[in-house]
C-alpha cells in the first residue's frame, strides 16, 4: 500500500463501494415502501368492500368475498369475537385476534346475522320501523399490521387493513382483509440479488481502470523521479526533466522543476564564480604583504611599513565584505529596528575625513524617513555609494534625502563620467570593474555596489543607477517606509 496507484485504486474503490451501498440500500427501500403501498390499498379496498356491505344489512352468509385466497377477511365484533372469516383461512396472526371460527349462536348453532329474525318469533310482515336502512362504514383512516394466514394449508405474509363498519342494528364490527406480500417480497430479493451479485464485478472494474489510469497518469513522474537521481548522481546541473506534452498538474511540476534547476545551476554556477575570484582578489594583497615581510626580514631598513598596513587594511575590507555577502547569501534577514534615513545620511558624511571632495547634504532635519531595518547594513549601503561617487567625481559629490509615494529616496550623485546605459546592471554583479586598466589599489574589489544592492533587495527596497541632470552618475536608493 506504499504506491501510490495502489492507496488511489483502493480510495476510489471504497468510495464506489460506499455510494454504491447506500444508493442499493435507497432504492431496497423505495422499492419496499411503495409495495407496501399497494398492499395497503388492496388491503383497505378489500376491507372498505366487506364494511361497506355489512353496512348495507347483508346477511353474513351473504357476503361476497371475491378471491379469498389474495385476500383473506377476518371480521370480529366489539368483543373481539370473530364472527365471519374466509372460508379457506386456517390460521391468522396480525389482526389481533387468532381465530378463524365464527361464534355459533345460543339457540340455533349458526353465526348471527344483521337482518335476521327476532328471537320471539314475531313474524307479521310488518317494516320494523325502529332500525335505519343501512349503517355506516368509518371514514377513517385504517389501521394497518403485518401478519401471516394459512390459506388452504398455504402459509404467507400478509399485510392487513382493519376498518370499522356499523350495521343497522348498532353493532360495530372491525374488518380485516388482508394483501399478499409475495410480490414486495419476491421484488426486493431479486433486486437485492442483482446488486449483490453485480456490486463485486462492478468494484474490481473500478479498481482495475482506476490502477491503470493512475499508472497511465503518474508514468512522467516516474520520469521525472529518474531524471532527477541522474542529475544527483552526476552533479549535472545543467540537465534537464522531461516535460510531458499535457497541461495538467504533473506538467506544471516538471516545468517548475526545471526552473528551481536553472535557478540552483546559477546560484551554484555563481557561487563558483564566487569563491574563484574571491581567490584571485585575496592573492594579490597576500603576495603583497608576504613580499614586503620577506623583504624586511632580510633588509630590515627595507620595510614598507605604510604599503604593508595598506594591504593589511585591503584584506580587512575584503574579508568583511566577503563575510557580509555570505550572510546576504544565508539569506540573513535585517534587524526589526526603525532607521532615520535623513540623520543616517549627515552621521556617515560626517564621519568622512579623508574624502577628497567635500560631500553636499541635502537631507533636511526633523523629516519623516524613517524606514525599518539594519542601521549598520544601510549605514554600509550608503557609505559604499559615496565610495563609488568619490572615486569617479570629478569636482563634485552630492547626497540627498527625500519622500517618494510609499518610501524614501536616497540619492548618490557625482559629475564623473556616468555609467554607459548598457552597463548599469552589469556594475552591480560581484567583481566587476567597469574599467579594466584601472589598478586594484585605486579600484577596490568589485563588491561594494554589489552589496549596497543585495542589502537594499533585503530590506525590500531597490537600487538603480541613472544620468544624473548635470552629467555624471546618480544612484538612487528607494526604500519602503513603515506600515
């Protein structure tokens, strides 16, 4: 039961087997309601036919009980005494009663009869006055039971009517008919039959069609499953699962696989190129200061003490920023804290002494630029960018703060030569240096708008590099302020 094709082949059989059960259950007992329904019709025809002519003064020798044998009476009077029965019944249970032979009268053996002579002999041909024409039947609904009569040594299920009848001397008197059950019965066996013998063919064709289009069905995803423990068994990246031709959910996983393996192929591929020049940006100030040291220990009067601390203070600021995009890459998230963009600004200009061009402020005090985040990442981002400005200005450096829609600009600008519009993406990958004679000493590594952007993508904001009005670069810092 581990496969899958097997647990959906043995759900869908018992969910067909369930509603096929409980609509067989549902039409058994339609089936059987409406036949009882007839039944109960015959039954009180039959029974509304007897009352009716006992009703009328009929004589109980009289009466006329069509087809006995469907539809066998019993009629008792107030007493509970049975006064007429069919003449083949032999047996009754059902109608309260379980006798099947008339009372006999005192005088002369024989069942009592409405019309019949008084017992004092008075016959003058006279109309007694003192009895109505005819009784009456009632009106109400009849009293239905289930029993069983033995009709000519022939036992069955019955299913009886009992309706009062009044005859003309006052006497009330119940009538039982009753119907056959045989044919509710014999019905509900043969459908309870067919179901029972159609219900296991019918759920091993379920099952059958359902194993085979769940395994018609999840054939890509066994294709899928082998391509991918190819690909991590050879470390391939650049391999890819097949995509089937039908739009549907598996498609749709084969599709956004491939696209989780292009992202992991350049995330990987990235990382390599990472640490490759990573390698090669570390050599450089290493062979550096090792030479300088080898130098000064063989000629002491040799030492460069100022080019040693200089590289020593690069591979700082390299380690650092390796170390900070490491953390980016971790996907290290920025603090919860609340940061003033405005005095950020005029603490890290303050803070320059060195610059060679004196920066230009433009961030008015007591503005509303608070934006959630890192104090000492954003404070990195904006320092990097003035970095960069200071290094390709020419006369003129200018940071400025303001409101923009939902958040808050920080805008670098400088009057160097500006960055080529082709170029403007590229400048903010890792390593880059746009102008290849220029020396690693006066350039630095190629991380800084590297990081300012990775920062500025975690803390939701963006980072892009326009031609700023008076010529030159304008880098523009767009951060999302507070909800």
């Amino acid at each position: 039961m581990r496969s899958v094709r097997a647990r959906a082949a043995l759900g869908a059989t018992l969910v067909v087997a369930f509603a096929l059960i409980a609509a067989g259950l549902a039409v058994l007992l339609v089936l059987r309601a409406n036949l009882i329904d007839q039944a109960d019709l015959q039954a009180e025809v039959a029974a509304r036919d007897v009352a009716g002519q006992l009703a009328t003064g009929a004589r109980y020798d009289d009466l006329e009980l069509d087809d006995e044998e469907d539809h066998p009476v019993q009629v008792v009077d107030e007493e509970g005494r049975v006064v007429i029965v069919s003449k083949d019944l032999r047996a009754v249970t059902g109608t309260g009663t379980t006798g099947v032979t008339p009372v006999p009268t005192a005088s002369a053996g024989a069942t009592p009869s409405p019309g019949d002579d008084d017992d004092d002999g008075d016959d003058d041909g006279g109309d007694d006055t003192s009895r109505p024409d005819s009784g009456e039947v009632s009106s109400d609904d009849p009293e239905f039971s289930d029993g069983t009569a033995t009709v000519d040594r022939t036992t069955a299920d019955y299913r009886f009517a009992a309706v009062e009848a009044t005859t003309r001397d006052g006497v009330t008197l119940t009538v039982y008919a009753g119907a056959p059950l045989a044919a509710e019965q014999e019905a509900v066996g043969t459908v309870r039959g067919a179901m029972l013998t159609g219900l296991p063919v019918l759920l091993v064709v379920v099952a059958g069609v359902t194993w085979l289009v769940t395994r018609r069905a999840l054939r890509p995803v066994e294709g899928i499953r082998q391509e991918m423990a190819a690909i991590t068994a050879s470390e391939d990246l650049a391999r890819r699962v097949p995509e089937p031709d039908s739009r549907d959910e598996i498609a749709a996983l084969a599709r956004t696989t491939n696209e989780t393996l292009t992202v992991l192929e350049a995330s990987v591929e990235r990382q390599r190129r990472f640490v490759a020049d990573a390698s090669h940006e570390l050599r450089s100030p290493i062979a550096s200061l090792r030479t300088q040291l080898e130098v000064a220990e063989a000629h002491p009067e040799l030492l460069d003490l100022p080019g040693a601390v200089a590289d020593t203070v690069r591979l700082q600021v390299l380690a650092a920023d390796l170390l900070l995009l490491a953390r980016l890459d971790a996907g290290e998230k920025p603090g919860g804290g609340t940061v003033e963009l405005g005095a950020l600004v005029r603490e890290e200009v303050s803070q320059r002494t060195g610059d060679r061009i004196a920066v230009a402020v433009e961030a008015p005090e007591g503005g509303a630029f608070e934006v959630n985040g890192s104090r000492g990442q954003l404070s990195r981002v904006i320092g990097n960018l003035l970095d960069n400005a200071q290094r390709h200005a020419e006369g003129s450096v200018a940071v400025s703060v303001a409101a923009d829609g939902r958040g808050v600009r920080v805008e670098v600008r400088d009057d160097g030569a500006g960055v080529p519009e082709d170029e403007r993406e590229r400048i903010f990958e890792r390593f880059v240096r746009l102008d290849d004679a220029r020396s690693r000493d006066d350039g630095g590594a190629g991380l800084g708008l590297a990081i300012a952007r990775d920062v500025a993508a975690r803390h939701g904001g963006t980072l892009t590099v326009h031609r700023a009005d008076g010529g030159g670069a304008a880098f523009r810092l767009w951060l999302p302020r507070p909800v």
